[in-house]
C-alpha cells in the first residue's frame, strides 16, 4: 500500500512497520487522565511524566510494560525531544483544554530532565553508555562531560573531570558528509564527553541494524546474569 492509502486507511508508517492511528488515541486517554491529576504547582519534565505514566499503568493494568517496568525498578526515563513524540503532542492539547476550562496551566521545563540527569551521572564513580541509533538523544546524554568540565571550570563546582570511560554504540550507517548519528566516540572525546584509550577508556562502535543486534545483545546478557537457568 501506498503512504495515502495507509493515512486514508488509519495507519502510520515508520520505515517497514505500521502503528495504528487507533494506538495513539488510547494513549491520549493516559495522558489526560495522569495530566488531569498534575498539581500546577509542579513543574513538568519527560522523566517525571514518564513515572506518572508508569505510576498508573501499574496501578490500572496487567501485563508488561516499559513505562510499568520503569517504574516498578525505579528507572527515570528521558526524553530530550519531548516536544517532538506524541506524547509532546498530547501535552500540547492538554495545555488548550486547560485554557479553555479556565483552569492552572502546566510548565514544562526541559532542564528539569538535564539536572535529574547531570545529578545521577555525577553521584557515579565510573560511567558507560550503551547507545542504539543516535540523534538528540544519544548527543543529550554525551553531552553531560561537556556540562560537567564547564561547572567546574567556571567555578560552579570542585568536581574532578567526569567523562564516559566504557561505551557502545550501534550505528544504522554512516552519513553522507561523515556523521554517525550524533558524532563518533573518537570525535566525542575531542569534546571532553570520553576518556580516550590512552587513559583507560575502552569503546565500540558497530555498524549494524538495530532491530537485529539489540535483541542478540540482551538474550547475551540475560543468559550471563543467568536469567534462563529456571528453564532447564
């Protein structure tokens, strides 16, 4: 089917998979029903509406879930380019039915996510990064060796140099004028984001599809921890 008739026909398309535009509507339901419960006084970020959701999918519904899981181990969730995903969308609505009903209006403050973030990383004694893809969401998590050298550099905080000593990536390809979905981790340490090899930094980039190495990965590290000796 062509791009028309799947729009006539209710589906959206990303690459060689379709999502049903119906999907998205039961995700709207969630978001109205966590954004309707948000005190205006509290300042809106990804990773804290991230948790509501999780929150209330663990509350409401069986089954698995990323957003469920999340939160039941109590992992934050970023997401850079909120404002860029449905959910941002959602957020955006939700802002107009407020004004319509007359009622607080929500703030959302994107570096609520970097501080929760930059507090996390430097709370750690070593770092890695394992990065699938790239775009802003593996550059926004880079850039924490950035944000970290100036704070201390501009007199913010006594902190010692706090950069990426293990890392991974797995890359769909090269790009035409020589970028790798968010810069190479050799281009990155020229930035201060890694620890070169000379200093003990170890790194590996792959060239592959994500779709096919990422699942390889975690049965490798779900068989290591050994997650699948109940089974024999």
């Amino acid at each position: 089917m062509g791009d028309s008739e799947l729009f006539q026909a209710g589906y959206n398309r990303v690459y060689d998979s379709l999502e049903p535009e119906t999907n998205l509507d039961h995700v709207e339901e969630v978001m109205d029903h966590v954004l309707n419960e948000w005190e205006a006084e509290d300042i809106a970020c990804s990773w804290k509406i991230h948790r509501r959701i999780g929150e209330y999918l663990h509350e409401s519904f069986p089954g698995r879930g990323i957003l469920k899981s999340a939160f039941e181990h109590n992992v934050p969730i970023f997401v850079p380019a909120f404002s860029d995903s449905e959910l941002g969308i959602d957020f955006a609505l939700h802002k107009i039915a407020r004004q319509q009903e007359k009622r607080p209006l929500l703030r959302f403050d994107p570096f609520e996510d970097f501080e929760k973030f930059a507090d996390t990383m430097l709370a750690t004694k070593r770092m890695g990064i394992l990065t699938v893809g790239g775009g802003v969401p593996r550059n926004w998590s880079q850039q924490f060796g950035v944000y970290a050298e100036l704070l201390a550099r501009r007199g913010y905080k006594k902190i010692p140099l706090k950069r990426y000593k293990l890392r991974r990536a797995h890359l769909p390809g090269a790009g035409p004028l020589g970028g790798l979905s968010g810069s190479t981790y050799t281009e990155a340490v020229s930035w201060g984001k890694f620890v070169p090899p000379e200093e003990g930094g170890r790194f590996a980039e792959v060239f592959d599809d994500a779709t096919v190495a990422l699942p390889l990965i975690v049965r490798a590290v779900l068989e290591r921890i050994g997650y699948f000796k109940h089974d024999t």
